[in-house]
C-alpha cells in the first residue's frame, strides 16, 4: 500500500512538474523558475488526509450481545498554514499551525438479529497543533511514465516535532430487545456509553515532500501522537438482562494513552 501511494505521489507530480526534452528547459520552464526558487523561503499552505486508531474503554457483558471496544479507526483531513526557512545548503525549517478532523465520518448503525437489535457507533477527535520540522532538499529529474517526458522536482525528507490540544467524543449505543411476548427467551438489555476527552498531545516523526517547479508539493509522511487525557468525562446507561435502567456519571483527569501511530499524504502549495 505504502509503495503504491508513493508511485501515485511520483506520477502526480510529473504531470505538474517541468517538461523538458531532456537536454535544455523551455521558455515555459524558466519564466516558472522565475516565478518560484525552491532554493528560498517562502510562505506555504496544506491540505491532506490521515487515519489513526483511538482507545476506548467500551465495554458491556450481555445477555444478548457483548460490546468490547479497545480501539476505533478514525479517519479526517489536517489543514496548516505555515512557512519555510531556507538554511543553506539544502536544509530548510519549517513552521506550521495545522487543524484537524477525524472520525468515523458517519455513525454506523448495525442491525442484529431481525431489528431485536442495533448498535451504533460515533468517534471524533479534533484539534490543533504547533509543528516545527527541518528537512533537506535535493533536485530530482524523473520522467513521467505516461507522457515519456522528463520532469523536475524537489525532494525533501525531513523530521517533524509538534505540541497541541484536542478535543475527543466518543459514544456506543447499543439496544436489544426481543419484545413482552411470553417465553424465557425473552430478552431486553441497554448499553449506552458517552466518552467525552480533553487532550494534550506532543508528536514526533517525518516524511518526504516531492516539490514541482511551480510551488505545488504532495507529502507523505508518518509520526507518532503521545496524548495525555487531562480530563476524561463519561456518563453511561446501563439495562442488564431486563432489569431497571442504571445511570453512572465518572470523571477522570490525567490519564496516560499508550503512543498513537498516524500515516498521512496529502498535498500543498508554496508562495
């Protein structure tokens, strides 16, 4: 998966890169080098795409059904605004404030056992982050495979530190219910739980960025969220094997999540 984005990222660029014939730039090529020196500072913009699993602690013994969640995949998009530093040399900083959403996108709703039951799941997390990196970029000539034209571009590898908040919402609402019809088989139990984060978080890891001619780049890059749970509120409603409904409030505060991995891609603009 990782090589076939990268192919993806390779041949996206070469579309928008510099064409040549291989042995002098057109005029078209050098009024965008004018235009853009990627051997500068320069003020950018981002826009990516980036999935991650979060813990949860759902988890209901029943009747019916058991609901054991440790973890949730959620998916979202990062905006940042920045800019970059050119050291010298090839070596580049770069400053950022990035944005971000991820979730489940849509609550799923499963049916269980001919409408007796369902369940449904919501996970959120969003935030924002400071992030400071240094790189190193090189020049880098490709040809396009579709086009059988060679192409120009930057290649930037670089590592990456950030500090931030964030805000989690978590919830499953899982209901059973065969009915008041006679029998012992009857069965009707609740498990509706509510996971409400406020986080801190400190990351750190590094990517590539594959830079055109004009500005524009595509990024792929991974890193690692250590977040700190500084208040954790829950509220949980409980219906066990057809007994009265229970409803438990908890708050907690400093509670320590085990490292989180993060992959990410997307692209940009350099001005």
């Amino acid at each position: 998966m990782n090589k076939l984005i990268l192919l993806v990222l390779l041949v996206s660029l070469s579309a928008f890169g510099d064409e040549t014939n291989g042995t002098s730039q057109t005029a078209t090529s050098s009024d965008s080098e004018k235009k853009f020196n990627p051997y500068e500072s320069h003020w950018l913009t981002t826009f990516g795409f980036e999935g991650m699993n979060y813990d949860v602690p759902f988890e209901f013994d029943g009747a019916a059904k058991d609901i054991l969640i440790n973890d949730r995949e959620l998916y979202g998009v990062r905006l940042g605004l920045g800019g970059e530093l050119y050291l010298g040399a090839g070596f580049v900083a770069t400053t950022k404030i990035e944005g971000y959403f991820i979730g489940t996108l849509f609550s799923t709703e499963q049916i269980i056992d001919n409408k007796a039951g369902s369940r449904r799941n919501i996970g959120q997390v969003a935030g924002a982050d400071v992030t400071q990196s240094l790189g190193y970029k090189f020049s880098l000539k490709t040809k396009n495979p579709f086009l059988d034209e060679w192409a120009y571009l930057i290649l930037e590898t670089y590592v990456e530190a950030g500090i931030g908040r964030g805000w989690a919402y978590n919830k499953v609402d899982y209901s059973y219910d065969t009915g008041s019809a006679a029998g012992s088989g009857q069965i009707q139990e609740d498990y509706r739980s509510t996971v409400r984060d406020d986080l801190m978080n400190n990351r750190f890891g590094g990517g590539v960025n594959l830079t055109s001619r004009q500005g524009f780049f595509l990024y792929l890059k991974a890193f690692v969220n250590n977040f700190d749970i500084t208040k954790r509120k829950r509220r949980t409603i409980l219906r066990q094997d057809d007994s009265s409904f229970s409803t438990a409030d908890s708050t907690d505060e400093n509670i320590k999540m085990d490292p989180i991995t993060t992959y990410a891609f997307g692209g940009g603009y350099k001005f």
